[in-house]
C-alpha cells in the first residue's frame, strides 16, 4: 500500500514539474518575442516607452483565449520585426486579433 501511495506522489510530482515547465516555458517566449517587439518599436518611434510596450505585450498575450492562439500570436509577432517602420503596428495589431478570434 505505501509504495503505491509512493509511485502516486511521484506521478503528481512530475505532472506539476511539467506544467511548471510547460508555463515557464510559454512565458519564456513570450518574454523574448515582446522584448524583440519592443525594441524594434522603439528603434521606429522615439516617443515609444519600451516598458509601456513591454508590459502591454505580456498582458496581451496572458489573455489570449488558448496557448494554441498564443503561439500563432506571437508567430505573426516575430515576423513583424522584419516589417518596416511605418506597417510595425498594424502587424502588431495582426497578431493580437488573430489571438483574440
């Protein structure tokens, strides 16, 4: 009986290791693709607050309805930085709403 109690400790164990990992992960990327965003919208406007942008980007993309429209989001994202300048925010805009349908 105890080494069944045991073997299903571990089990729990691993399956909050891998979800632990799973959001660390995901937030990870996030972190990267915003940051990359933030930076190149910041290189193409002066008056943009990198902070602002970053902080915005994050909240964004915790309210996406599902980690699938999370990374189809952040996709689109990170192609944007091969945009010019002036179509930066409509890209951005791209992606969020393909993560908000």
């Amino acid at each position: 009986m105890n080494t069944a109690k045991l073997a299903l400790s571990f089990t729990m164990a691993a399956m909050i290791g891998l979800a632990v990992g799973a959001c660390t992960s995901s937030d990870s990327r996030i972190d990267r693709v915003c940051s990359r965003h933030c930076e190149k919208l910041t290189d193409c406007n002066d008056n943009a607050d990198y902070d602002n942008c970053m902080n915005t980007c994050v909240e964004t993309a915790h309210e996406c309805d599902s980690d699938s429209d999370v990374e189809m989001a952040l996709d689109t994202l990170h192609e944007c930085r091969d945009q010019e300048c002036n179509d930066l925010l409509g890209c951005e805009a791209d992606a969020w709403i393909e993560c908000k349908i």
